[in-house]
C-alpha cells in the first residue's frame, strides 16, 4: 500500500538526537548534524562572552574584542 504525502509528513521522529553531550545545548533541540550542533555550541559560548563584555567598563584591547564577538555572532545567525 503506498503512503500519501500527508501521512509521511505526520509521521513521528522517534530517533534520538545525535549530540554529543558537550557539543551542544542542553536540552538537545534534535539536531542530527554535528555541524549544527558546533554551531549552536559556538553560539551560546559566544552570546556568555558578550554579555561579559557588555556588563564592564572596557580597554581597548577588550572592546575590540567585543567588536569581534558580536561579528562572530552575526555570521552564525539563527539556528
């Protein structure tokens, strides 16, 4: 008997997320590629390093880096 399209589309993932534990947030969103989870991994640690920065007085050498970070998280973009 063949499937329509409707019934494949309501199906259930039931896979479990493929993340290793330290490559990405917890809980896992069920991502199945480790690029995405790199991605949101490097996301999240980079978001703690702004509001680091944001919340003090800064050097130059500090601001700079803020510049950076807030680049970085610009080229990630939503995941």
């Amino acid at each position: 008997m063949e499937q329509t399209n409707t019934a494949i589309d309501t199906r259930i993932d039931t896979r479990t997320c493929t993340c290793y534990p330290d490559e990405g947030p917890i809980p896992c969103p069920r991502k199945f590629a480790l690029r995405d989870c790199w991605r949101s991994a490097v996301l999240d640690e980079t978001q703690q390093h702004i509001a680091a920065l944001k919340g003090r007085d800064r050097s130059p050498l500090e601001q700079r880096l803020l510049d950076y970070l807030m680049r970085v998280r610009e080229a990630l973009g939503p995941i």
